[in-house]
C-alpha cells in the first residue's frame, strides 16, 4: 500500500505556500510542528502572526488594483471585525497593517479604550459599532465620541436607536444605518433581525436624522451570512442595496460610504478554491454601474472581513493517545482533547478544517474516526470537505507517536469553546502559543497562556 505522503500529494497541490514536509514531517507556514511539539507539548493552540498581514495586504491589494483599473473613484477601507477573534496580540496585529475596527458589543469598547491607553491606536481610527445594543454598549459609544473618537460611527439597528445618541451626545456626530437583507431562499425567515427594513429607511432618515444638523449620515451598511458568494442571492442583495444607497444620497448629501460588510472565504480544504479578483471586479463594477444609471457619486467602500482576516493564522494540535478498533470496520484514534471544547465548530455546524498528519508521512496510510475526550457522542471527526472519510498515518502507538493538525481554526472557536472558561466533561483549555517574526524575519515562538488548571477551573465553579 501506498504512504501516507504520496495519498496527500496525489489528491491535492502539495506541497504549497503553507505545507511542507521536511524529514518526514509537516512544516507550515515555515513552523517546524514536530520542534514546537517537543517543546510545549500536547494539546496545543498555536496562532501564527504573520499569516494576518499577508491576509490584509493581499484584500487591500486586491480592491485598490482594480479601483485603478476601473478607475473606481472611492476609497477603499479594510476593517477588522473583533468578533472573529479578540485576543490583545491579534488586535494589535491588525493594527499594525492600518486596520479600521467593527464592534459589536459593549465590552469592545472597553478593549478600544485600553488599546488607546496604551498607545496602540489613536482616537481618529474608524471605529463602526454594529449589533443591536444594550444600554451599557450605547453609553459606551457615547463615551467614545464625547473624548474624541470622532470617527466612532454606530450604525444603526433599529428605530429607536438614534434618540439615544441624540439625547446623550453633546457635539457633531456621525453615524450609520444597517440595511436588513433578506436571508436566503432556504432559510426559516424571510428578513434579516438585523437592520432597519428596507423600506423603512428614507422615512427614518428624514424623521430622525435630517431636521439635526449634528448628527451626519456616513455610511450605508449591509451584510448576508453566507457571505460573499458568486451566486444569484449575493448579487441580488448587493444590487438592492446599492439602489438603496443612491436612493438616499439624492436626499442626503453627506452619504458617502458603503459598508459591504464580510464573507470573503478561507480554506478549509487543500483543494480550496475562490476568485478572488473575480469577484472583488465584479462587486466593484455592479456599484459602478447603479451609482452611474442613477448619477450618484461612487462611494468609499468598506469591508469587514473577521475570520478572512484571523482563520488561516490558527491551527490545533494533537496527539493520538491511543487506538481502538470497536468492530470490524471502525477504528478510532483517541486525541488527548476534545472537538466539542476546543474546536466548537465542528460540532455545532458541521465545519470542516484543514486536517492533516504532522509525523509519520512515509508509513502507509488507513481509513480512522476521531474521537476527542468527552462523554458525548458527538465528539468526533470522521469526514473532510474533500471526502467523506478521514485518512492518517498507521502508528505503532507502542513504539511511536503520532501527532495530528487542524488548520486555519483562528476564527470564532475560542470564543464558541469559552476559553478559558467551564468546558463540556471539565476538559482544560489548551495552552496556547503564539508565533511571529522579529526585524530579522527569525521565528518566535511564546507561550501566551498555560493549560488551564485545575483550581483556575474550579474557582469558577466555587469550589
């Protein structure tokens, strides 16, 4: 039977940008895995930060290549949702390739005021509040704006919303209005509970916007959660609210931006594959276009890419602890964690991630299941985006070890799991290492946070 390494480099581009095998073991992204292994052992959380500027660089590149070939006359502006991931060195990295920054809850701006304490962004940063808000995050924006942060811009959720900032701001103010998408045809309703409805808007914006001449209208923002797609639903909702925009500029001069929101896709298999620069041309000439049928001015144009930006910079490992063949066709390997706590994901929706063997590529390859720790029976991984099984390395798990990797997991799934928090079975959070590069171009590796411990998590719980 074939090896293990020939399996992956028939099927897929292999090796490539991220993946590589050096002396029978997988390197990515230049990380040697099997040296990190050694060193901190597992289970183990590893971000690497420079995958986030590359991601940056190549959207904006993207956008402003073909605003000048177009010769698109807005601006293009890159914003990092925090949601996606809201550790200080991810923010701070983002940062550092000129992020603008979408909130989305009360506690975000508390990390905003913290990061400006320490100097790390400065109050003219664009900062777009989004979400439906609770009176503690409204009183926290307006805590913004009146220190200064004068392109803190709330985009507006609802109705009601607006008076709030009227009432308690006492200076000019900008602000924006969320369109409500309609969802897609499959899905249980019809409208988006975000967002102000469609036909709601002008009415609003003349009602309770128009008669204040402190309060400017900026921005026009929607989103769909599938995301960005090359399909009829995507282009059908950007047509409407491009429509929607040049509606309202002819009645609001001071209208000049259009938040499109996020979408753009990572790789969740090696045989990955999206257009890019297909689909960034296209959105870019369907805005082109109504906005010249309606003779309305171009307008800036805002992204809010989260997991795009953070995804591609994660990865989980493990090691198998042992195997278990419970009948004649069903083998496990047991890893030493659980799917359910540490990647949530793959348990709630069913997402697929990057998965591959870090060791033993020359052996040959079998057909397993992977089961994490838990008691329940839904901790488990027994397929990929590819395929509808799961192949790895044949170990001697007497004489070996065999370590495994999920990859491109830095979105959403610490904050899914509750890191740092109770886990499903008390199974401790992982310890996490976070990866860069000094004015050298050498790597560093440092440990951020420790397994959890046993008096951490039973604090919590009273004890």
């Amino acid at each position: 039977m074939e090896s293990y390494k020939n399996l992956i480099e028939k099927t897929f581009e292999f090796p490539n940008e991220e993946f590589k095998i050096n002396d029978n073991q997988l390197v990515f992204n230049g990380v040697h895995l099997e040296g990190i292994i050694k060193k901190y052992g597992t289970p183990l959380r590893l971000t690497y930060l420079p995958k986030i500027g590359e991601k940056i660089q190549t959207a904006r590149n993207l956008f402003e290549q073909t605003f000048k070939k177009l010769n698109y006359q807005g601006n293009y502006i890159y914003s990092y949702c925090t949601k996606s991931n809201h550790f200080k060195f991810i923010l701070e990295e983002t940062l550092l390739h000129g992020c603008q920054i979408e909130t989305s809850s009360a506690f975000d701006i508390d990390i905003i005021q913290k990061l400006h304490k320490e100097n790390k962004l400065k109050k003219d940063i664009l900062i777009l509040c989004n979400g439906f808000k609770r009176p503690q995050y409204i009183t926290n924006i307006v805590n913004l704006i009146e220190q200064g942060f004068e392109n803190c811009i709330p985009i507006v959720d609802h109705l009601e919303e607006i008076t709030a900032y009227r009432t308690q701001i006492t200076k000019d103010f900008k602000i924006g209005i969320r369109c409500a998408s309609d969802e897609e045809p499959q899905f249980e309703f019809y409208t988006s509970r975000l967002g102000i409805r469609y036909t709601d808007i002008i009415d609003h914006y003349h009602k309770e916007i128009a008669p204040y001449p402190n309060i400017k209208l900026k921005v026009l923002h929607f989103f769909i959660n599938s995301g960005i797609k090359d399909n009829s639903y995507y282009w059908s909702e950007l047509n409407r609210i491009v429509h929607k925009y040049c509606e309202l500029k002819k009645v609001c001069p001071e209208l000049d931006t259009l938040d499109i929101g996020g979408g753009f896709p990572i790789k969740t298999s090696l045989n990955f594959s999206y257009d890019f620069e297909h689909i960034v041309t296209e959105i870019t000439k369907t805005i082109q276009r109504i906005c010249l049928e309606n003779d309305v001015t171009e307008p800036h144009l805002i992204t809010e890419f989260g997991s795009y930006t953070v995804a591609e910079s994660g990865a989980m490992i493990y090691s198998i602890l042992n195997k278990k063949l419970q009948n004649d066709k069903e083998l496990w390997y047991m890893i030493d964690s659980s799917f359910i706590t540490n990647m949530p994901d793959t348990w709630a929706v069913n997402q697929r991630f990057i998965l591959l063997g870090i060791n033993n590529w020359n052996s040959e390859y079998q057909k397993v299941n992977l089961g994490g720790l838990t008691c329940d029976s839904m901790d488990y991984y027994n397929s990929e985006t590819h395929s509808a099984n799961v192949y790895l390395p044949k170990f001697d798990n007497t004489k070996e070890e065999q370590y495994i990797g999920f990859f491109n997991t830095g979105a959403y799934q610490e904050s899914i799991g509750g890191y740092g928090g109770i886990q499903h079975c008390l199974i401790p959070n992982t310890k996490h290492i976070v990866i860069t590069k000094d004015e050298n171009g050498n790597l560093i590796d440092e440990l951020f946070e420790d397994e959890q411990s046993s008096e951490a998590m039973l604090k919590i719980l009273g004890y």
